[in-house]
C-alpha cells in the first residue's frame, strides 16, 4: 500500500507500507527518511467524511482508519510543540517552523507589529540567506496576505541586513524561539458548536482548555486542575468543570461528526498526558474498543484476543520521556559512529579495551546528567513547585517563569541537594546534612491520565 505524506514545507513524501500495517510503521518510515529521531513530537493527519482534520492513531491499523482510495493521503504535522531548546535536531526544528508558519497564516497566532518585523527578517534569512530585495516583502505577504506599508518594510529591510551572516539553522532557531513566546503557541484546535448553535474553536494545550470565537477572540479558559472529567457520546463532548466558588459547570461541545467529537476527547487525555505528568499510566494506554466481531470473539473465546481491537489513545512518552530518549539515542549513535572507525588489536587476540577511555566516557555521561540543560555550565540544584521538575541550575531558574518540561506556572523553586559528580567520583567527602528533608527531592506522578 502506497501512502502519499504531506510534510509541512508541502513536499509530498511516498511511502510504501504494508496493507496491514499501523499508523506507527508508516510515521517510522517517513522520519527515518528525514533522518528525525524525535518522532514522538509527530503525527499523521487525514481528512474526514466532512473535511474535518483528524490525527491518525498510530497504534491502530491505516486501513480501518482511513477511506479505501489509493494511494492514502496523509499530512506529517507536529502534534506536541515543546520550547525550542528542547530540541535537539535541526530537522525536528526545520518542521516544527513550516508548522508554525501555517497557523500564522491561518490566524491562530497573532503578532504585534515589532514581532511580525522581527519574523519577517528571521525567515528571510532563514531561507535565501543575506538581504535580497525580493525576500523581505515575500514572507510578508505569506504571512498576512498582503504587502507592507512604506515604514514597515523599511523596518524590515534594515533588520535583515542587521542578520548579514547568520546561518539558517541559527535563524530558524530564533525565529521558532520568538513564535514560542506567543499566547496560542502548541495550542490544538478544534470547531464544535455551543449549546446555543455558534461556531466556537475549542483549543487544548499544555495548560489547559481554550474557549474562542471563530476569529480566536478568547472567550473562557479552564485549566486542567479545574476539569473534572471530559466523556464523549455520539457527536458531543461533556466536560464537566470546577468554578471557582466550588459548584460544577458542564460544558456541552457538539461537533459534525463522531470522528470530531472523538478527536476533541483525544486531545484532552492526550496532551494533558504529554505535557502534565510524568509518565503516561496504563489506564490510558490500555484504554481499547473492539468491533462487533471482535466483541463476539471476546465473549464466546478469550477476551485477551487481539481481535477486533482498537486502541482509543497513541501517546506513549510524556514530554520528559521524549527528550531523554531523543539524548539517549543521540549519545549512542554518536558511540556507534565512533566504533565503526578501525581500531588497531593484537592479532589473534581479544581486542585491547581502552579502561581510560571508557571511565572517560562514563564520566562524560554523568557529567551531562546532572548538569544544567539551559546554561550546560552548573550542575542542577533546583526544583520547579508544584511541578517537581529538576532540570537546571538556581540562577537559570529564577529567570524562567513557566517550567521548560511542562510549561507550567513556576510558584516557586525549590532547593534540592543532588549529589555532585566530584562527590560520585570519590573526589570528594559527600556532605552529610542533619535534616532528612534535605536528601533529596521526591519525585512523584502531580497528575493522572483522564478515565
């Protein structure tokens, strides 16, 4: 089976897969292809009978997901937006930017005039490089449909030049960095309509969900500390939230079809996964369905048979898990390359193992464990409340005001006594602290999946 993928710089891929295989082997494909790791941050999205957009699941079979017509039309989208430092490969960020720049277009994200100059300039020199007349007022245009003004473009034209000589991927990473400061950055939208019939645009982010008029005016916010639960039937979606003063609101969401409504209840149990817990528990990614024969077989033979199964959720890797897998993948392969070089042994001999260099390598490694992922310089002592995340050091914590893993609001930081690598070594007599409260900091699940 041939599946005709749609990148988000509109490069169509072909991939062939098998006519029997899941969403996750044709996603592997196209970005082993791209030479992306991070494939935890993608998605496969299709059409629906409605022109809806819906995400893939990728733990399921293509075939039951998608209309019989070949070749299968999909479109690689990101699905989990994360903070530009997080990461760690060009490709990964090249996309996450394309993506971006739709959702510009589209409206959802909004700039201020000095950050739409700012932009301009940045994918200019992104794509052709130094100032060239003609590429300023291009990206422009892509963005807000229309030419600059006079002043504007004069604006634009003197920051472009101020980038003379900066490389794409060093612009690519700015621009990305400044679009990730905006309101609506990693938002996922969805179109329902209210219980009185108008057309509103649910977004579900890291923080929460998102209430909004057709044109993204805001409407109402619900964290997720406030949502209780989140059920779907048939073509609505109840989610039942906590006021302030206690009592329960239920929010009614009617969508055009039963694919949308189950695409909103995704996304709420999904992200929330992904960006608020620790790690994705079982009851989410065990939760399944089953067809009428599957159901059958179930019942009249064993009911661990695998058929007819549908799983409801595809995340796997909280936003954590992502970006220590990614450096664990990163590190080995950079191993890998290493001993594919040829190495000099005693001939009819097992081959002489460096002891230095493998304590060097370890040392290495344990260096970069407990040293801070924002400065690369101190080793890490602190912890975002009410979080728990411990990933840097005290001076780069306090001047972030959001948690870099989980993108929650930082109430304070905590300090934590990890032990250092001198001390792991043996260089050094560990410290020997009186208060058991300051051994360490204990690292618990803040959230649950939704049922």
């Amino acid at each position: 089976m041939f599946c005709h993928i749609t990148r988000p710089d509109c490069v169509v891929m072909e991939v062939e897969v098998d006519p029997r295989a899941n969403g996750e082997d044709c996603l592997n494909k196209v970005c082993q292809r791209l030479g992306i790791i991070e494939v935890d941050y993608f998605g496969l999205q299709f059409t629906g009978t409605k022109g809806e957009s819906l995400w893939l699941n990728l733990r399921n079979r293509i075939s039951q997901q998608v209309d019989s017509v070949l070749p299968c039309k999909l479109k690689l989208r990101v699905k989990f937006f994360v903070e530009p430092h997080l990461i760690l490969q060009e490709q990964t960020r090249h996309l996450f930017l394309m993506h971006v720049k739709e959702e510009l277009v589209q409206g959802s994200l909004r700039l201020d005039l000095d950050q739409a100059v700012e932009l301009c300039a940045l994918l200019a020199q992104a794509e052709f490089g130094d100032y060239n007349q003609n590429t300023v007022e291009y990206f422009y245009t892509q963005i807000y449909g229309e030419g600059p003004n006079p002043n504007t473009m004069n604006s634009i034209i003197a920051r472009h030049k101020d980038l003379e000589g900066l490389s794409q991927a060093s612009a690519e990473y700015q621009a990305l960095q400044l679009v990730s400061s905006l309101e609506n950055y990693g938002v996922e939208w969805h179109w329902a309509r209210d219980t009185e019939g108008h057309r509103v645009a649910i977004g579900v982010g890291p923080e929460g969900l998102l209430i909004c008029k057709e044109d993204f005016t805001p409407i109402n916010r619900f964290i997720y500390p406030a949502i209780q639960m989140a059920t779907q039937s048939g073509k609505n979606v109840y989610v039942t939230i906590t006021k302030d003063d206690g009592d329960s609101l239920v929010l009614l969401l009617k969508f055009i079809t039963t694919s949308a409504a189950s695409g909103l209840y995704r996304a709420i149990t999904e992200i929330h996964a992904f960006y608020r817990c620790d790690t994705v528990t079982s009851a989410v990614m065990m939760q399944y369905s089953r067809d009428f024969k599957g159901h059958l077989a179930s019942l009249f033979l064993n009911e661990s048979i695998d058929l007819g199964k549908k799983y409801i959720f595809d995340v796997q890797r909280t936003s954590k898990e992502v970006y220590d897998r990614a450096r664990r993948t990163l590190f080995s392969a950079g191993l890998k390359k290493d001993a594919q070089q040829p190495c000099l042994s005693v001939p009819d001999r097992t081959p002489v193992v460096d002891e230095e260099e493998v304590c060097r390598e370890q040392l290495q490694r344990l260096q970069e464990a407990l040293t801070c992922v924002l400065c690369c310089e101190a080793e890490i002592d602190s912890a975002f409340c009410p979080c728990g995340h411990v990933i840097c050091c005290r001076n780069c914590a306090s001047q972030l005001q959001h948690c870099p893993v989980c993108r929650l609001e930082v109430d304070r930081i905590q300090h934590v006594y990890l032990p250092t690598c001198r001390s792991l070594l043996g260089l050094v007599e560990p410290r020997k602290d009186t208060d058991a409260g300051h051994t360490g900091l204990d690292h618990r699940n803040i959230s649950e999946g939704y049922r």
